[in-house]
C-alpha cells in the first residue's frame, strides 16, 4: 500500500456507555473507551478481538445507527449524526427482504434514490453476477442458502456505491467450507471494486487473509490495542511460513489480555 | 413415499365420511331417531330441489348469495378500519396510547352481544347486520396489523435506513410488507367469524339467508330444511376458507409457509 492517501473514516476518542435499568439499580456498561481509529480510502481493515468485545458497536457507531456517548466519527471530513446511504452494512446474519427478490433487494438503494429502472436493473445485475448469483435474480432470499444470502448482502452493500462498507462478522455463521470460499470471493470483488472496507471478525484466518491492516482490539471497554500491516502479497496462502508466524503473533497477542467474557451487552 | 402417505391418508378419510353417512342412514332409517332425522337422500334430494324450488321468497343460491353480500359488505368496512386502525396503531406510539384503552374495553365483548343494541340503534335492516359482522371480525384483524406492524424487525429497518430509504419509503417497503403474514392470518380468523355473525344475524332478523333457511326449518318442524340449510353453511365456509389460503399463497409466496 502507499502509506499515505484520503483518510475516509476517522474515529477521535470514540466512547460509547450503555444504561439499561434492571430490576433494582441502573446498570452500566462502558463498551468502548477513547477508541481512535483512522480508515484510508479503499483500504480494507479488519477489527480483530475477543469473543464478544463491541465490536459490532463500532461498526454500529460508524454506521450512524448507534450514538456515542462521547468522540466523534467523521466519514470524508463529514460527521456522522445517524444513517445514510454513504456508508454500507453487511450483517451477521443476513438482513435480506425477504419480500424481495434477489434483484429487488440488490437494487433496494439506487430504486430509493429514485434511479430510473433500466439504470437500477442494469447496476443490480453486475452486481448479481459479480457475487455469482447469475440466474438467481428472481429468488426469494428464503429459497438461497446461507452463502448464497451474504453474497445477496454484499451486492446490496456494494450497489448502493457507498464511501465504505462495514461488513460485520459476514461469515460467522456459514460452515468452514462455505467460509473459505466466501473468502475468497471477497477478495476477488475487492480487488475489482476498491472500496474502503471495515470488516469485523474474530477469526485470525480470515482477518490475516483479506486485511491489509489487522487492528487487534482490547476486550471491553474496548479500545485499539495493535495494528499489524499485513504486507503479504495475494492471493494469500493460510498456509505459507508468513501467514503462520503472524497468525502466531496476533493470536498471542490478543491472548495475552484474554480475560472470559462477560455475557449481556451491546453486541445484538 | 409422500404420495404413498398421502394417498393413504385419503383413503382413511373418505372411509371416516363414508362410515359417518352409514351410521346417519341406518339410524336415521331403522331407529326411532328417525323422527327427528331425515335420510341422507331425502336432505339431499332437497337441497337439490331447492335449487330450483324457491325456499320462501328466493332459491337457495339467492339465499346463500344474500348472506354471501352481507359477509363481503361487513367483512370489508370491518377489514379496511382494521387494518388502517392496527397499522397506525403499531407504527405510532402515540395513536396506540390513545386508542389502545378504549379498545382494551370494547375488545372482550363478542360480536353477537352487539345484536340487541344493534337492533335498538339500525333498526332491523340491512345496517344491523353489517354493524354485527363489523363488530364480529373488527377487533381481530385490528390486533393481528397491530402485532406485524409492531413486531418488525429493526435490524430491517436499520438496512433500510443505511441503503437510503426515507421514513415513508421504510413504511412502505419494509413495515407493510412485514406485516402482511400477521394481518392475513387475522383477515383469515375474522372471515369465519363474521360468517358465523352474519348466519346469527340472519336467524334473529331476516326474510333471506343462510341463517334464514335455518330458522325457517325451526319454525315448521322441517328438519329436512334445517339441514339443507347447514350444509350449504358448511360449503360456503369451507370455500372462503380456501380462497383466503390461495390468496394468502399468492400474496406471502416469501415466506417459510407460503411455499
């Protein structure tokens, strides 16, 4: 990467503070603490960290779904003060229509924006085809399997051409077959559509495969603990010399402070 | 393998229907029931005479036609304020505050405990009857939109929102179309009981009707006629039944049960 370039998505010491009144006395729970983060444009960066450690409030805060408490997040020099299309979502589980067809939920974003209907039909369709889901046009998400639903996410995401795209735990929940190969996937689309990624995982593999940098993160109240450039060319080798020794070093690395988790908080 | 099971299934239920037109038959003509209980042949060999023969004023499929357009009158005022009412209710915090205690109160009252009144107020015409088929499916329906709408999910809603969408495209694209498997399965309920409202209106105050025919029958002694009257009941319900299930497929093909 050349080092420098357009910073897309800055976080200054970013805090977020959840209360929720239980039975007898407020609770709360600080999740994220002075978190400071800087995103530069088309880099693709994953949030590393333990278990359950807020990880998707951040993505949450960014996104403009969730306030902080204290800090701010500027997307292109803008400040975020709730959602918009400039920046996209690909979710755990997938946040398909399912009224929709795989074409009607594709170009769900330009048909909002008012996007004539030949202009919308023809960007879905790339997208359905760059994700591979050529034929499936006229499916309802509920007849596609679980891989076949994030790529349906992913063409969303990537058809409403926002500024950066968060991708939080996309995979997490698809077999490590499936996972692999969605993996791959990603990269293709990346590297044929530059966009600016934040990508949340808790799986070394995966981050030291798609990162270009990994930020490990502390367990809650989360904030950055490491980065790591990942400067091996791809595509990647899970099983080259390079990716074995980082994989050591980050998963020791996040070991270290690898306290259990606590159960119940802003994670949904 | 599953057409086997479903052959067999088949099977076993013509037998039930058989054996119960057996047990009918027989009791009704070697027993002292048969007093009070016509032949299977003799209630069908009315029922098609009276397809022809007026029964009163009207054939039968007049009478059935007559109960048919009262359903459809009350049943669509009751279907279309329902709707309206439970959606506003789920989306707005504040229409479901206002309405909601005035609804908790007339909700536990059945339908049929509006005839008198009903009777006092319209008179005994045609009002009174949509009134209580209104009354019968209303609350129903109001609840069902009001649980769709209330229930969707915000992480939709969320994706929505990031994808561009404003607050009336949202409602549009995402909370209607959520709502439409709950509000079909309250339209599915309220359609049978505004069915049976309307046969109860029809028995307390009518010259026409399904529930007409049936008081008619009392009336004379003519068990051969109350019968007929039923069983026309029972094909007409079991028919709306099925097309709100056809429709339902049609309308909710997305969903896990639709296909």
């Amino acid at each position: 990467m050349d080092g420098k370039g357009k910073i897309t998505v800055r976080c200054k010491d970013l805090c977020k503070t959840f209360y929720a009144k239980n039975r007898k006395q407020d609770e709360e729970n600080e999740v994220i603490r002075n978190l400071n983060l800087e995103v530069r444009e088309n880099e693709f960066l994953v949030l590393f960290g333990p278990g359950q450690c807020g990880k998707t409030t951040i993505l949450n805060l960014m996104a403009g779904l969730v306030e902080p408490t204290s800090g701010e997040i500027e997307v292109n020099g803008k400040k975020v003060d709730g959602p918009s299309k400039d920046r996209g979502m690909v979710y755990q589980t997938t946040a398909l229509f399912p009224w929709m067809s795989v074409m009607k939920n594709v170009s769900f974003g330009p048909r909002m924006q008012g996007v004539k209907k030949a202009e919308w039909k023809k960007r879905a369709q790339y997208y359905i085809d760059l994700v591979g889901l050529t034929g499936f046009e006229d499916s309802y998400p509920v007849k596609l399997s679980g891989g076949m639903q994030q790529r349906v996410g992913i063409a969303r995401a990537y058809c409403n051409d926002p500024d950066v795209i968060f991708m939080d735990e996309p995979f997490g929940h698809l077999d490590a077959q499936t996972r692999y190969l969605m993996e791959e996937e990603i990269e293709k689309i990346c590297s044929k559509e530059k966009r600016t990624v934040i990508f949340v995982t808790n799986n070394v593999e995966e981050a030291i495969y798609l990162a270009d940098r990994i930020v490990v993160l502390t367990d809650m109240p989360t904030t950055v603990k490491k980065e790591y450039m990942i400067e091996i060319p791809r595509p990647r080798d899970y099983t080259s010399k390079q990716f074995l020794s980082l994989r050591e070093e980050i998963t020791q690395c996040v070991e270290i402070s690898g306290t259990f988790e606590e159960a119940g908080h802003g994670d949904e | 393998m599953k057409t086997k099971e479903k052959s067999l299934a088949l099977g076993v239920g013509v037998l039930a229907v058989l054996s119960v037109f057996l047990v009918w038959y027989f009791a009704a003509s070697y027993t002292k029931v048969s007093l009070f209980f016509p032949t299977p042949q003799r209630v069908f060999q009315r029922f098609v005479e009276s397809l022809t023969v007026p029964i009163g004023k009207y054939t039968l499929l007049m009478h059935v036609l007559y109960s048919l357009k009262r359903v459809f009158i009350g049943f669509g005022l009751s279907s279309i304020t329902g709707i309206i009412l439970g959606v506003a209710m789920g989306y707005s915090k504040t229409v479901n505050a206002i309405v909601r205690p005035i609804f908790n109160i007339i909700r536990p009252i059945p339908g049929l405990a509006w005839i008198p009144l009903a009777i006092l107020w319209f008179g005994i015409g045609e009002t009174t009857k949509y009134f209580i088929i209104f009354m019968g499916g209303f609350a129903n329906i109001v609840l069902n939109s009001f649980d769709g709408t209330n229930k969707v999910n915000p992480t939709l809603v969320g994706a929505a929102e990031l994808l561009g969408a404003n607050k009336f495209q949202i409602f549009t694209n995402i909370i209607l179309p959520s709502a439409i498997p709950y509000i079909f399965a309250g339209l599915q309920v309220s359609l049978s009981t505004s069915w049976m409202a309307v046969l109860a209106a029809e028995m307390i105050s009518s010259y026409e009707g399904a529930g007409w025919i049936i008081n008619m029958g009392m009336n004379t002694g003519d068990t051969v006629l109350i019968l007929v009257g039923m069983i026309s009941i029972a094909i007409i319900g079991f028919a709306l039944a099925n097309i709100m299930r056809v429709l339902e497929r049609r309308l909710c093909s997305w969903t896990e049960r639709g296909k």
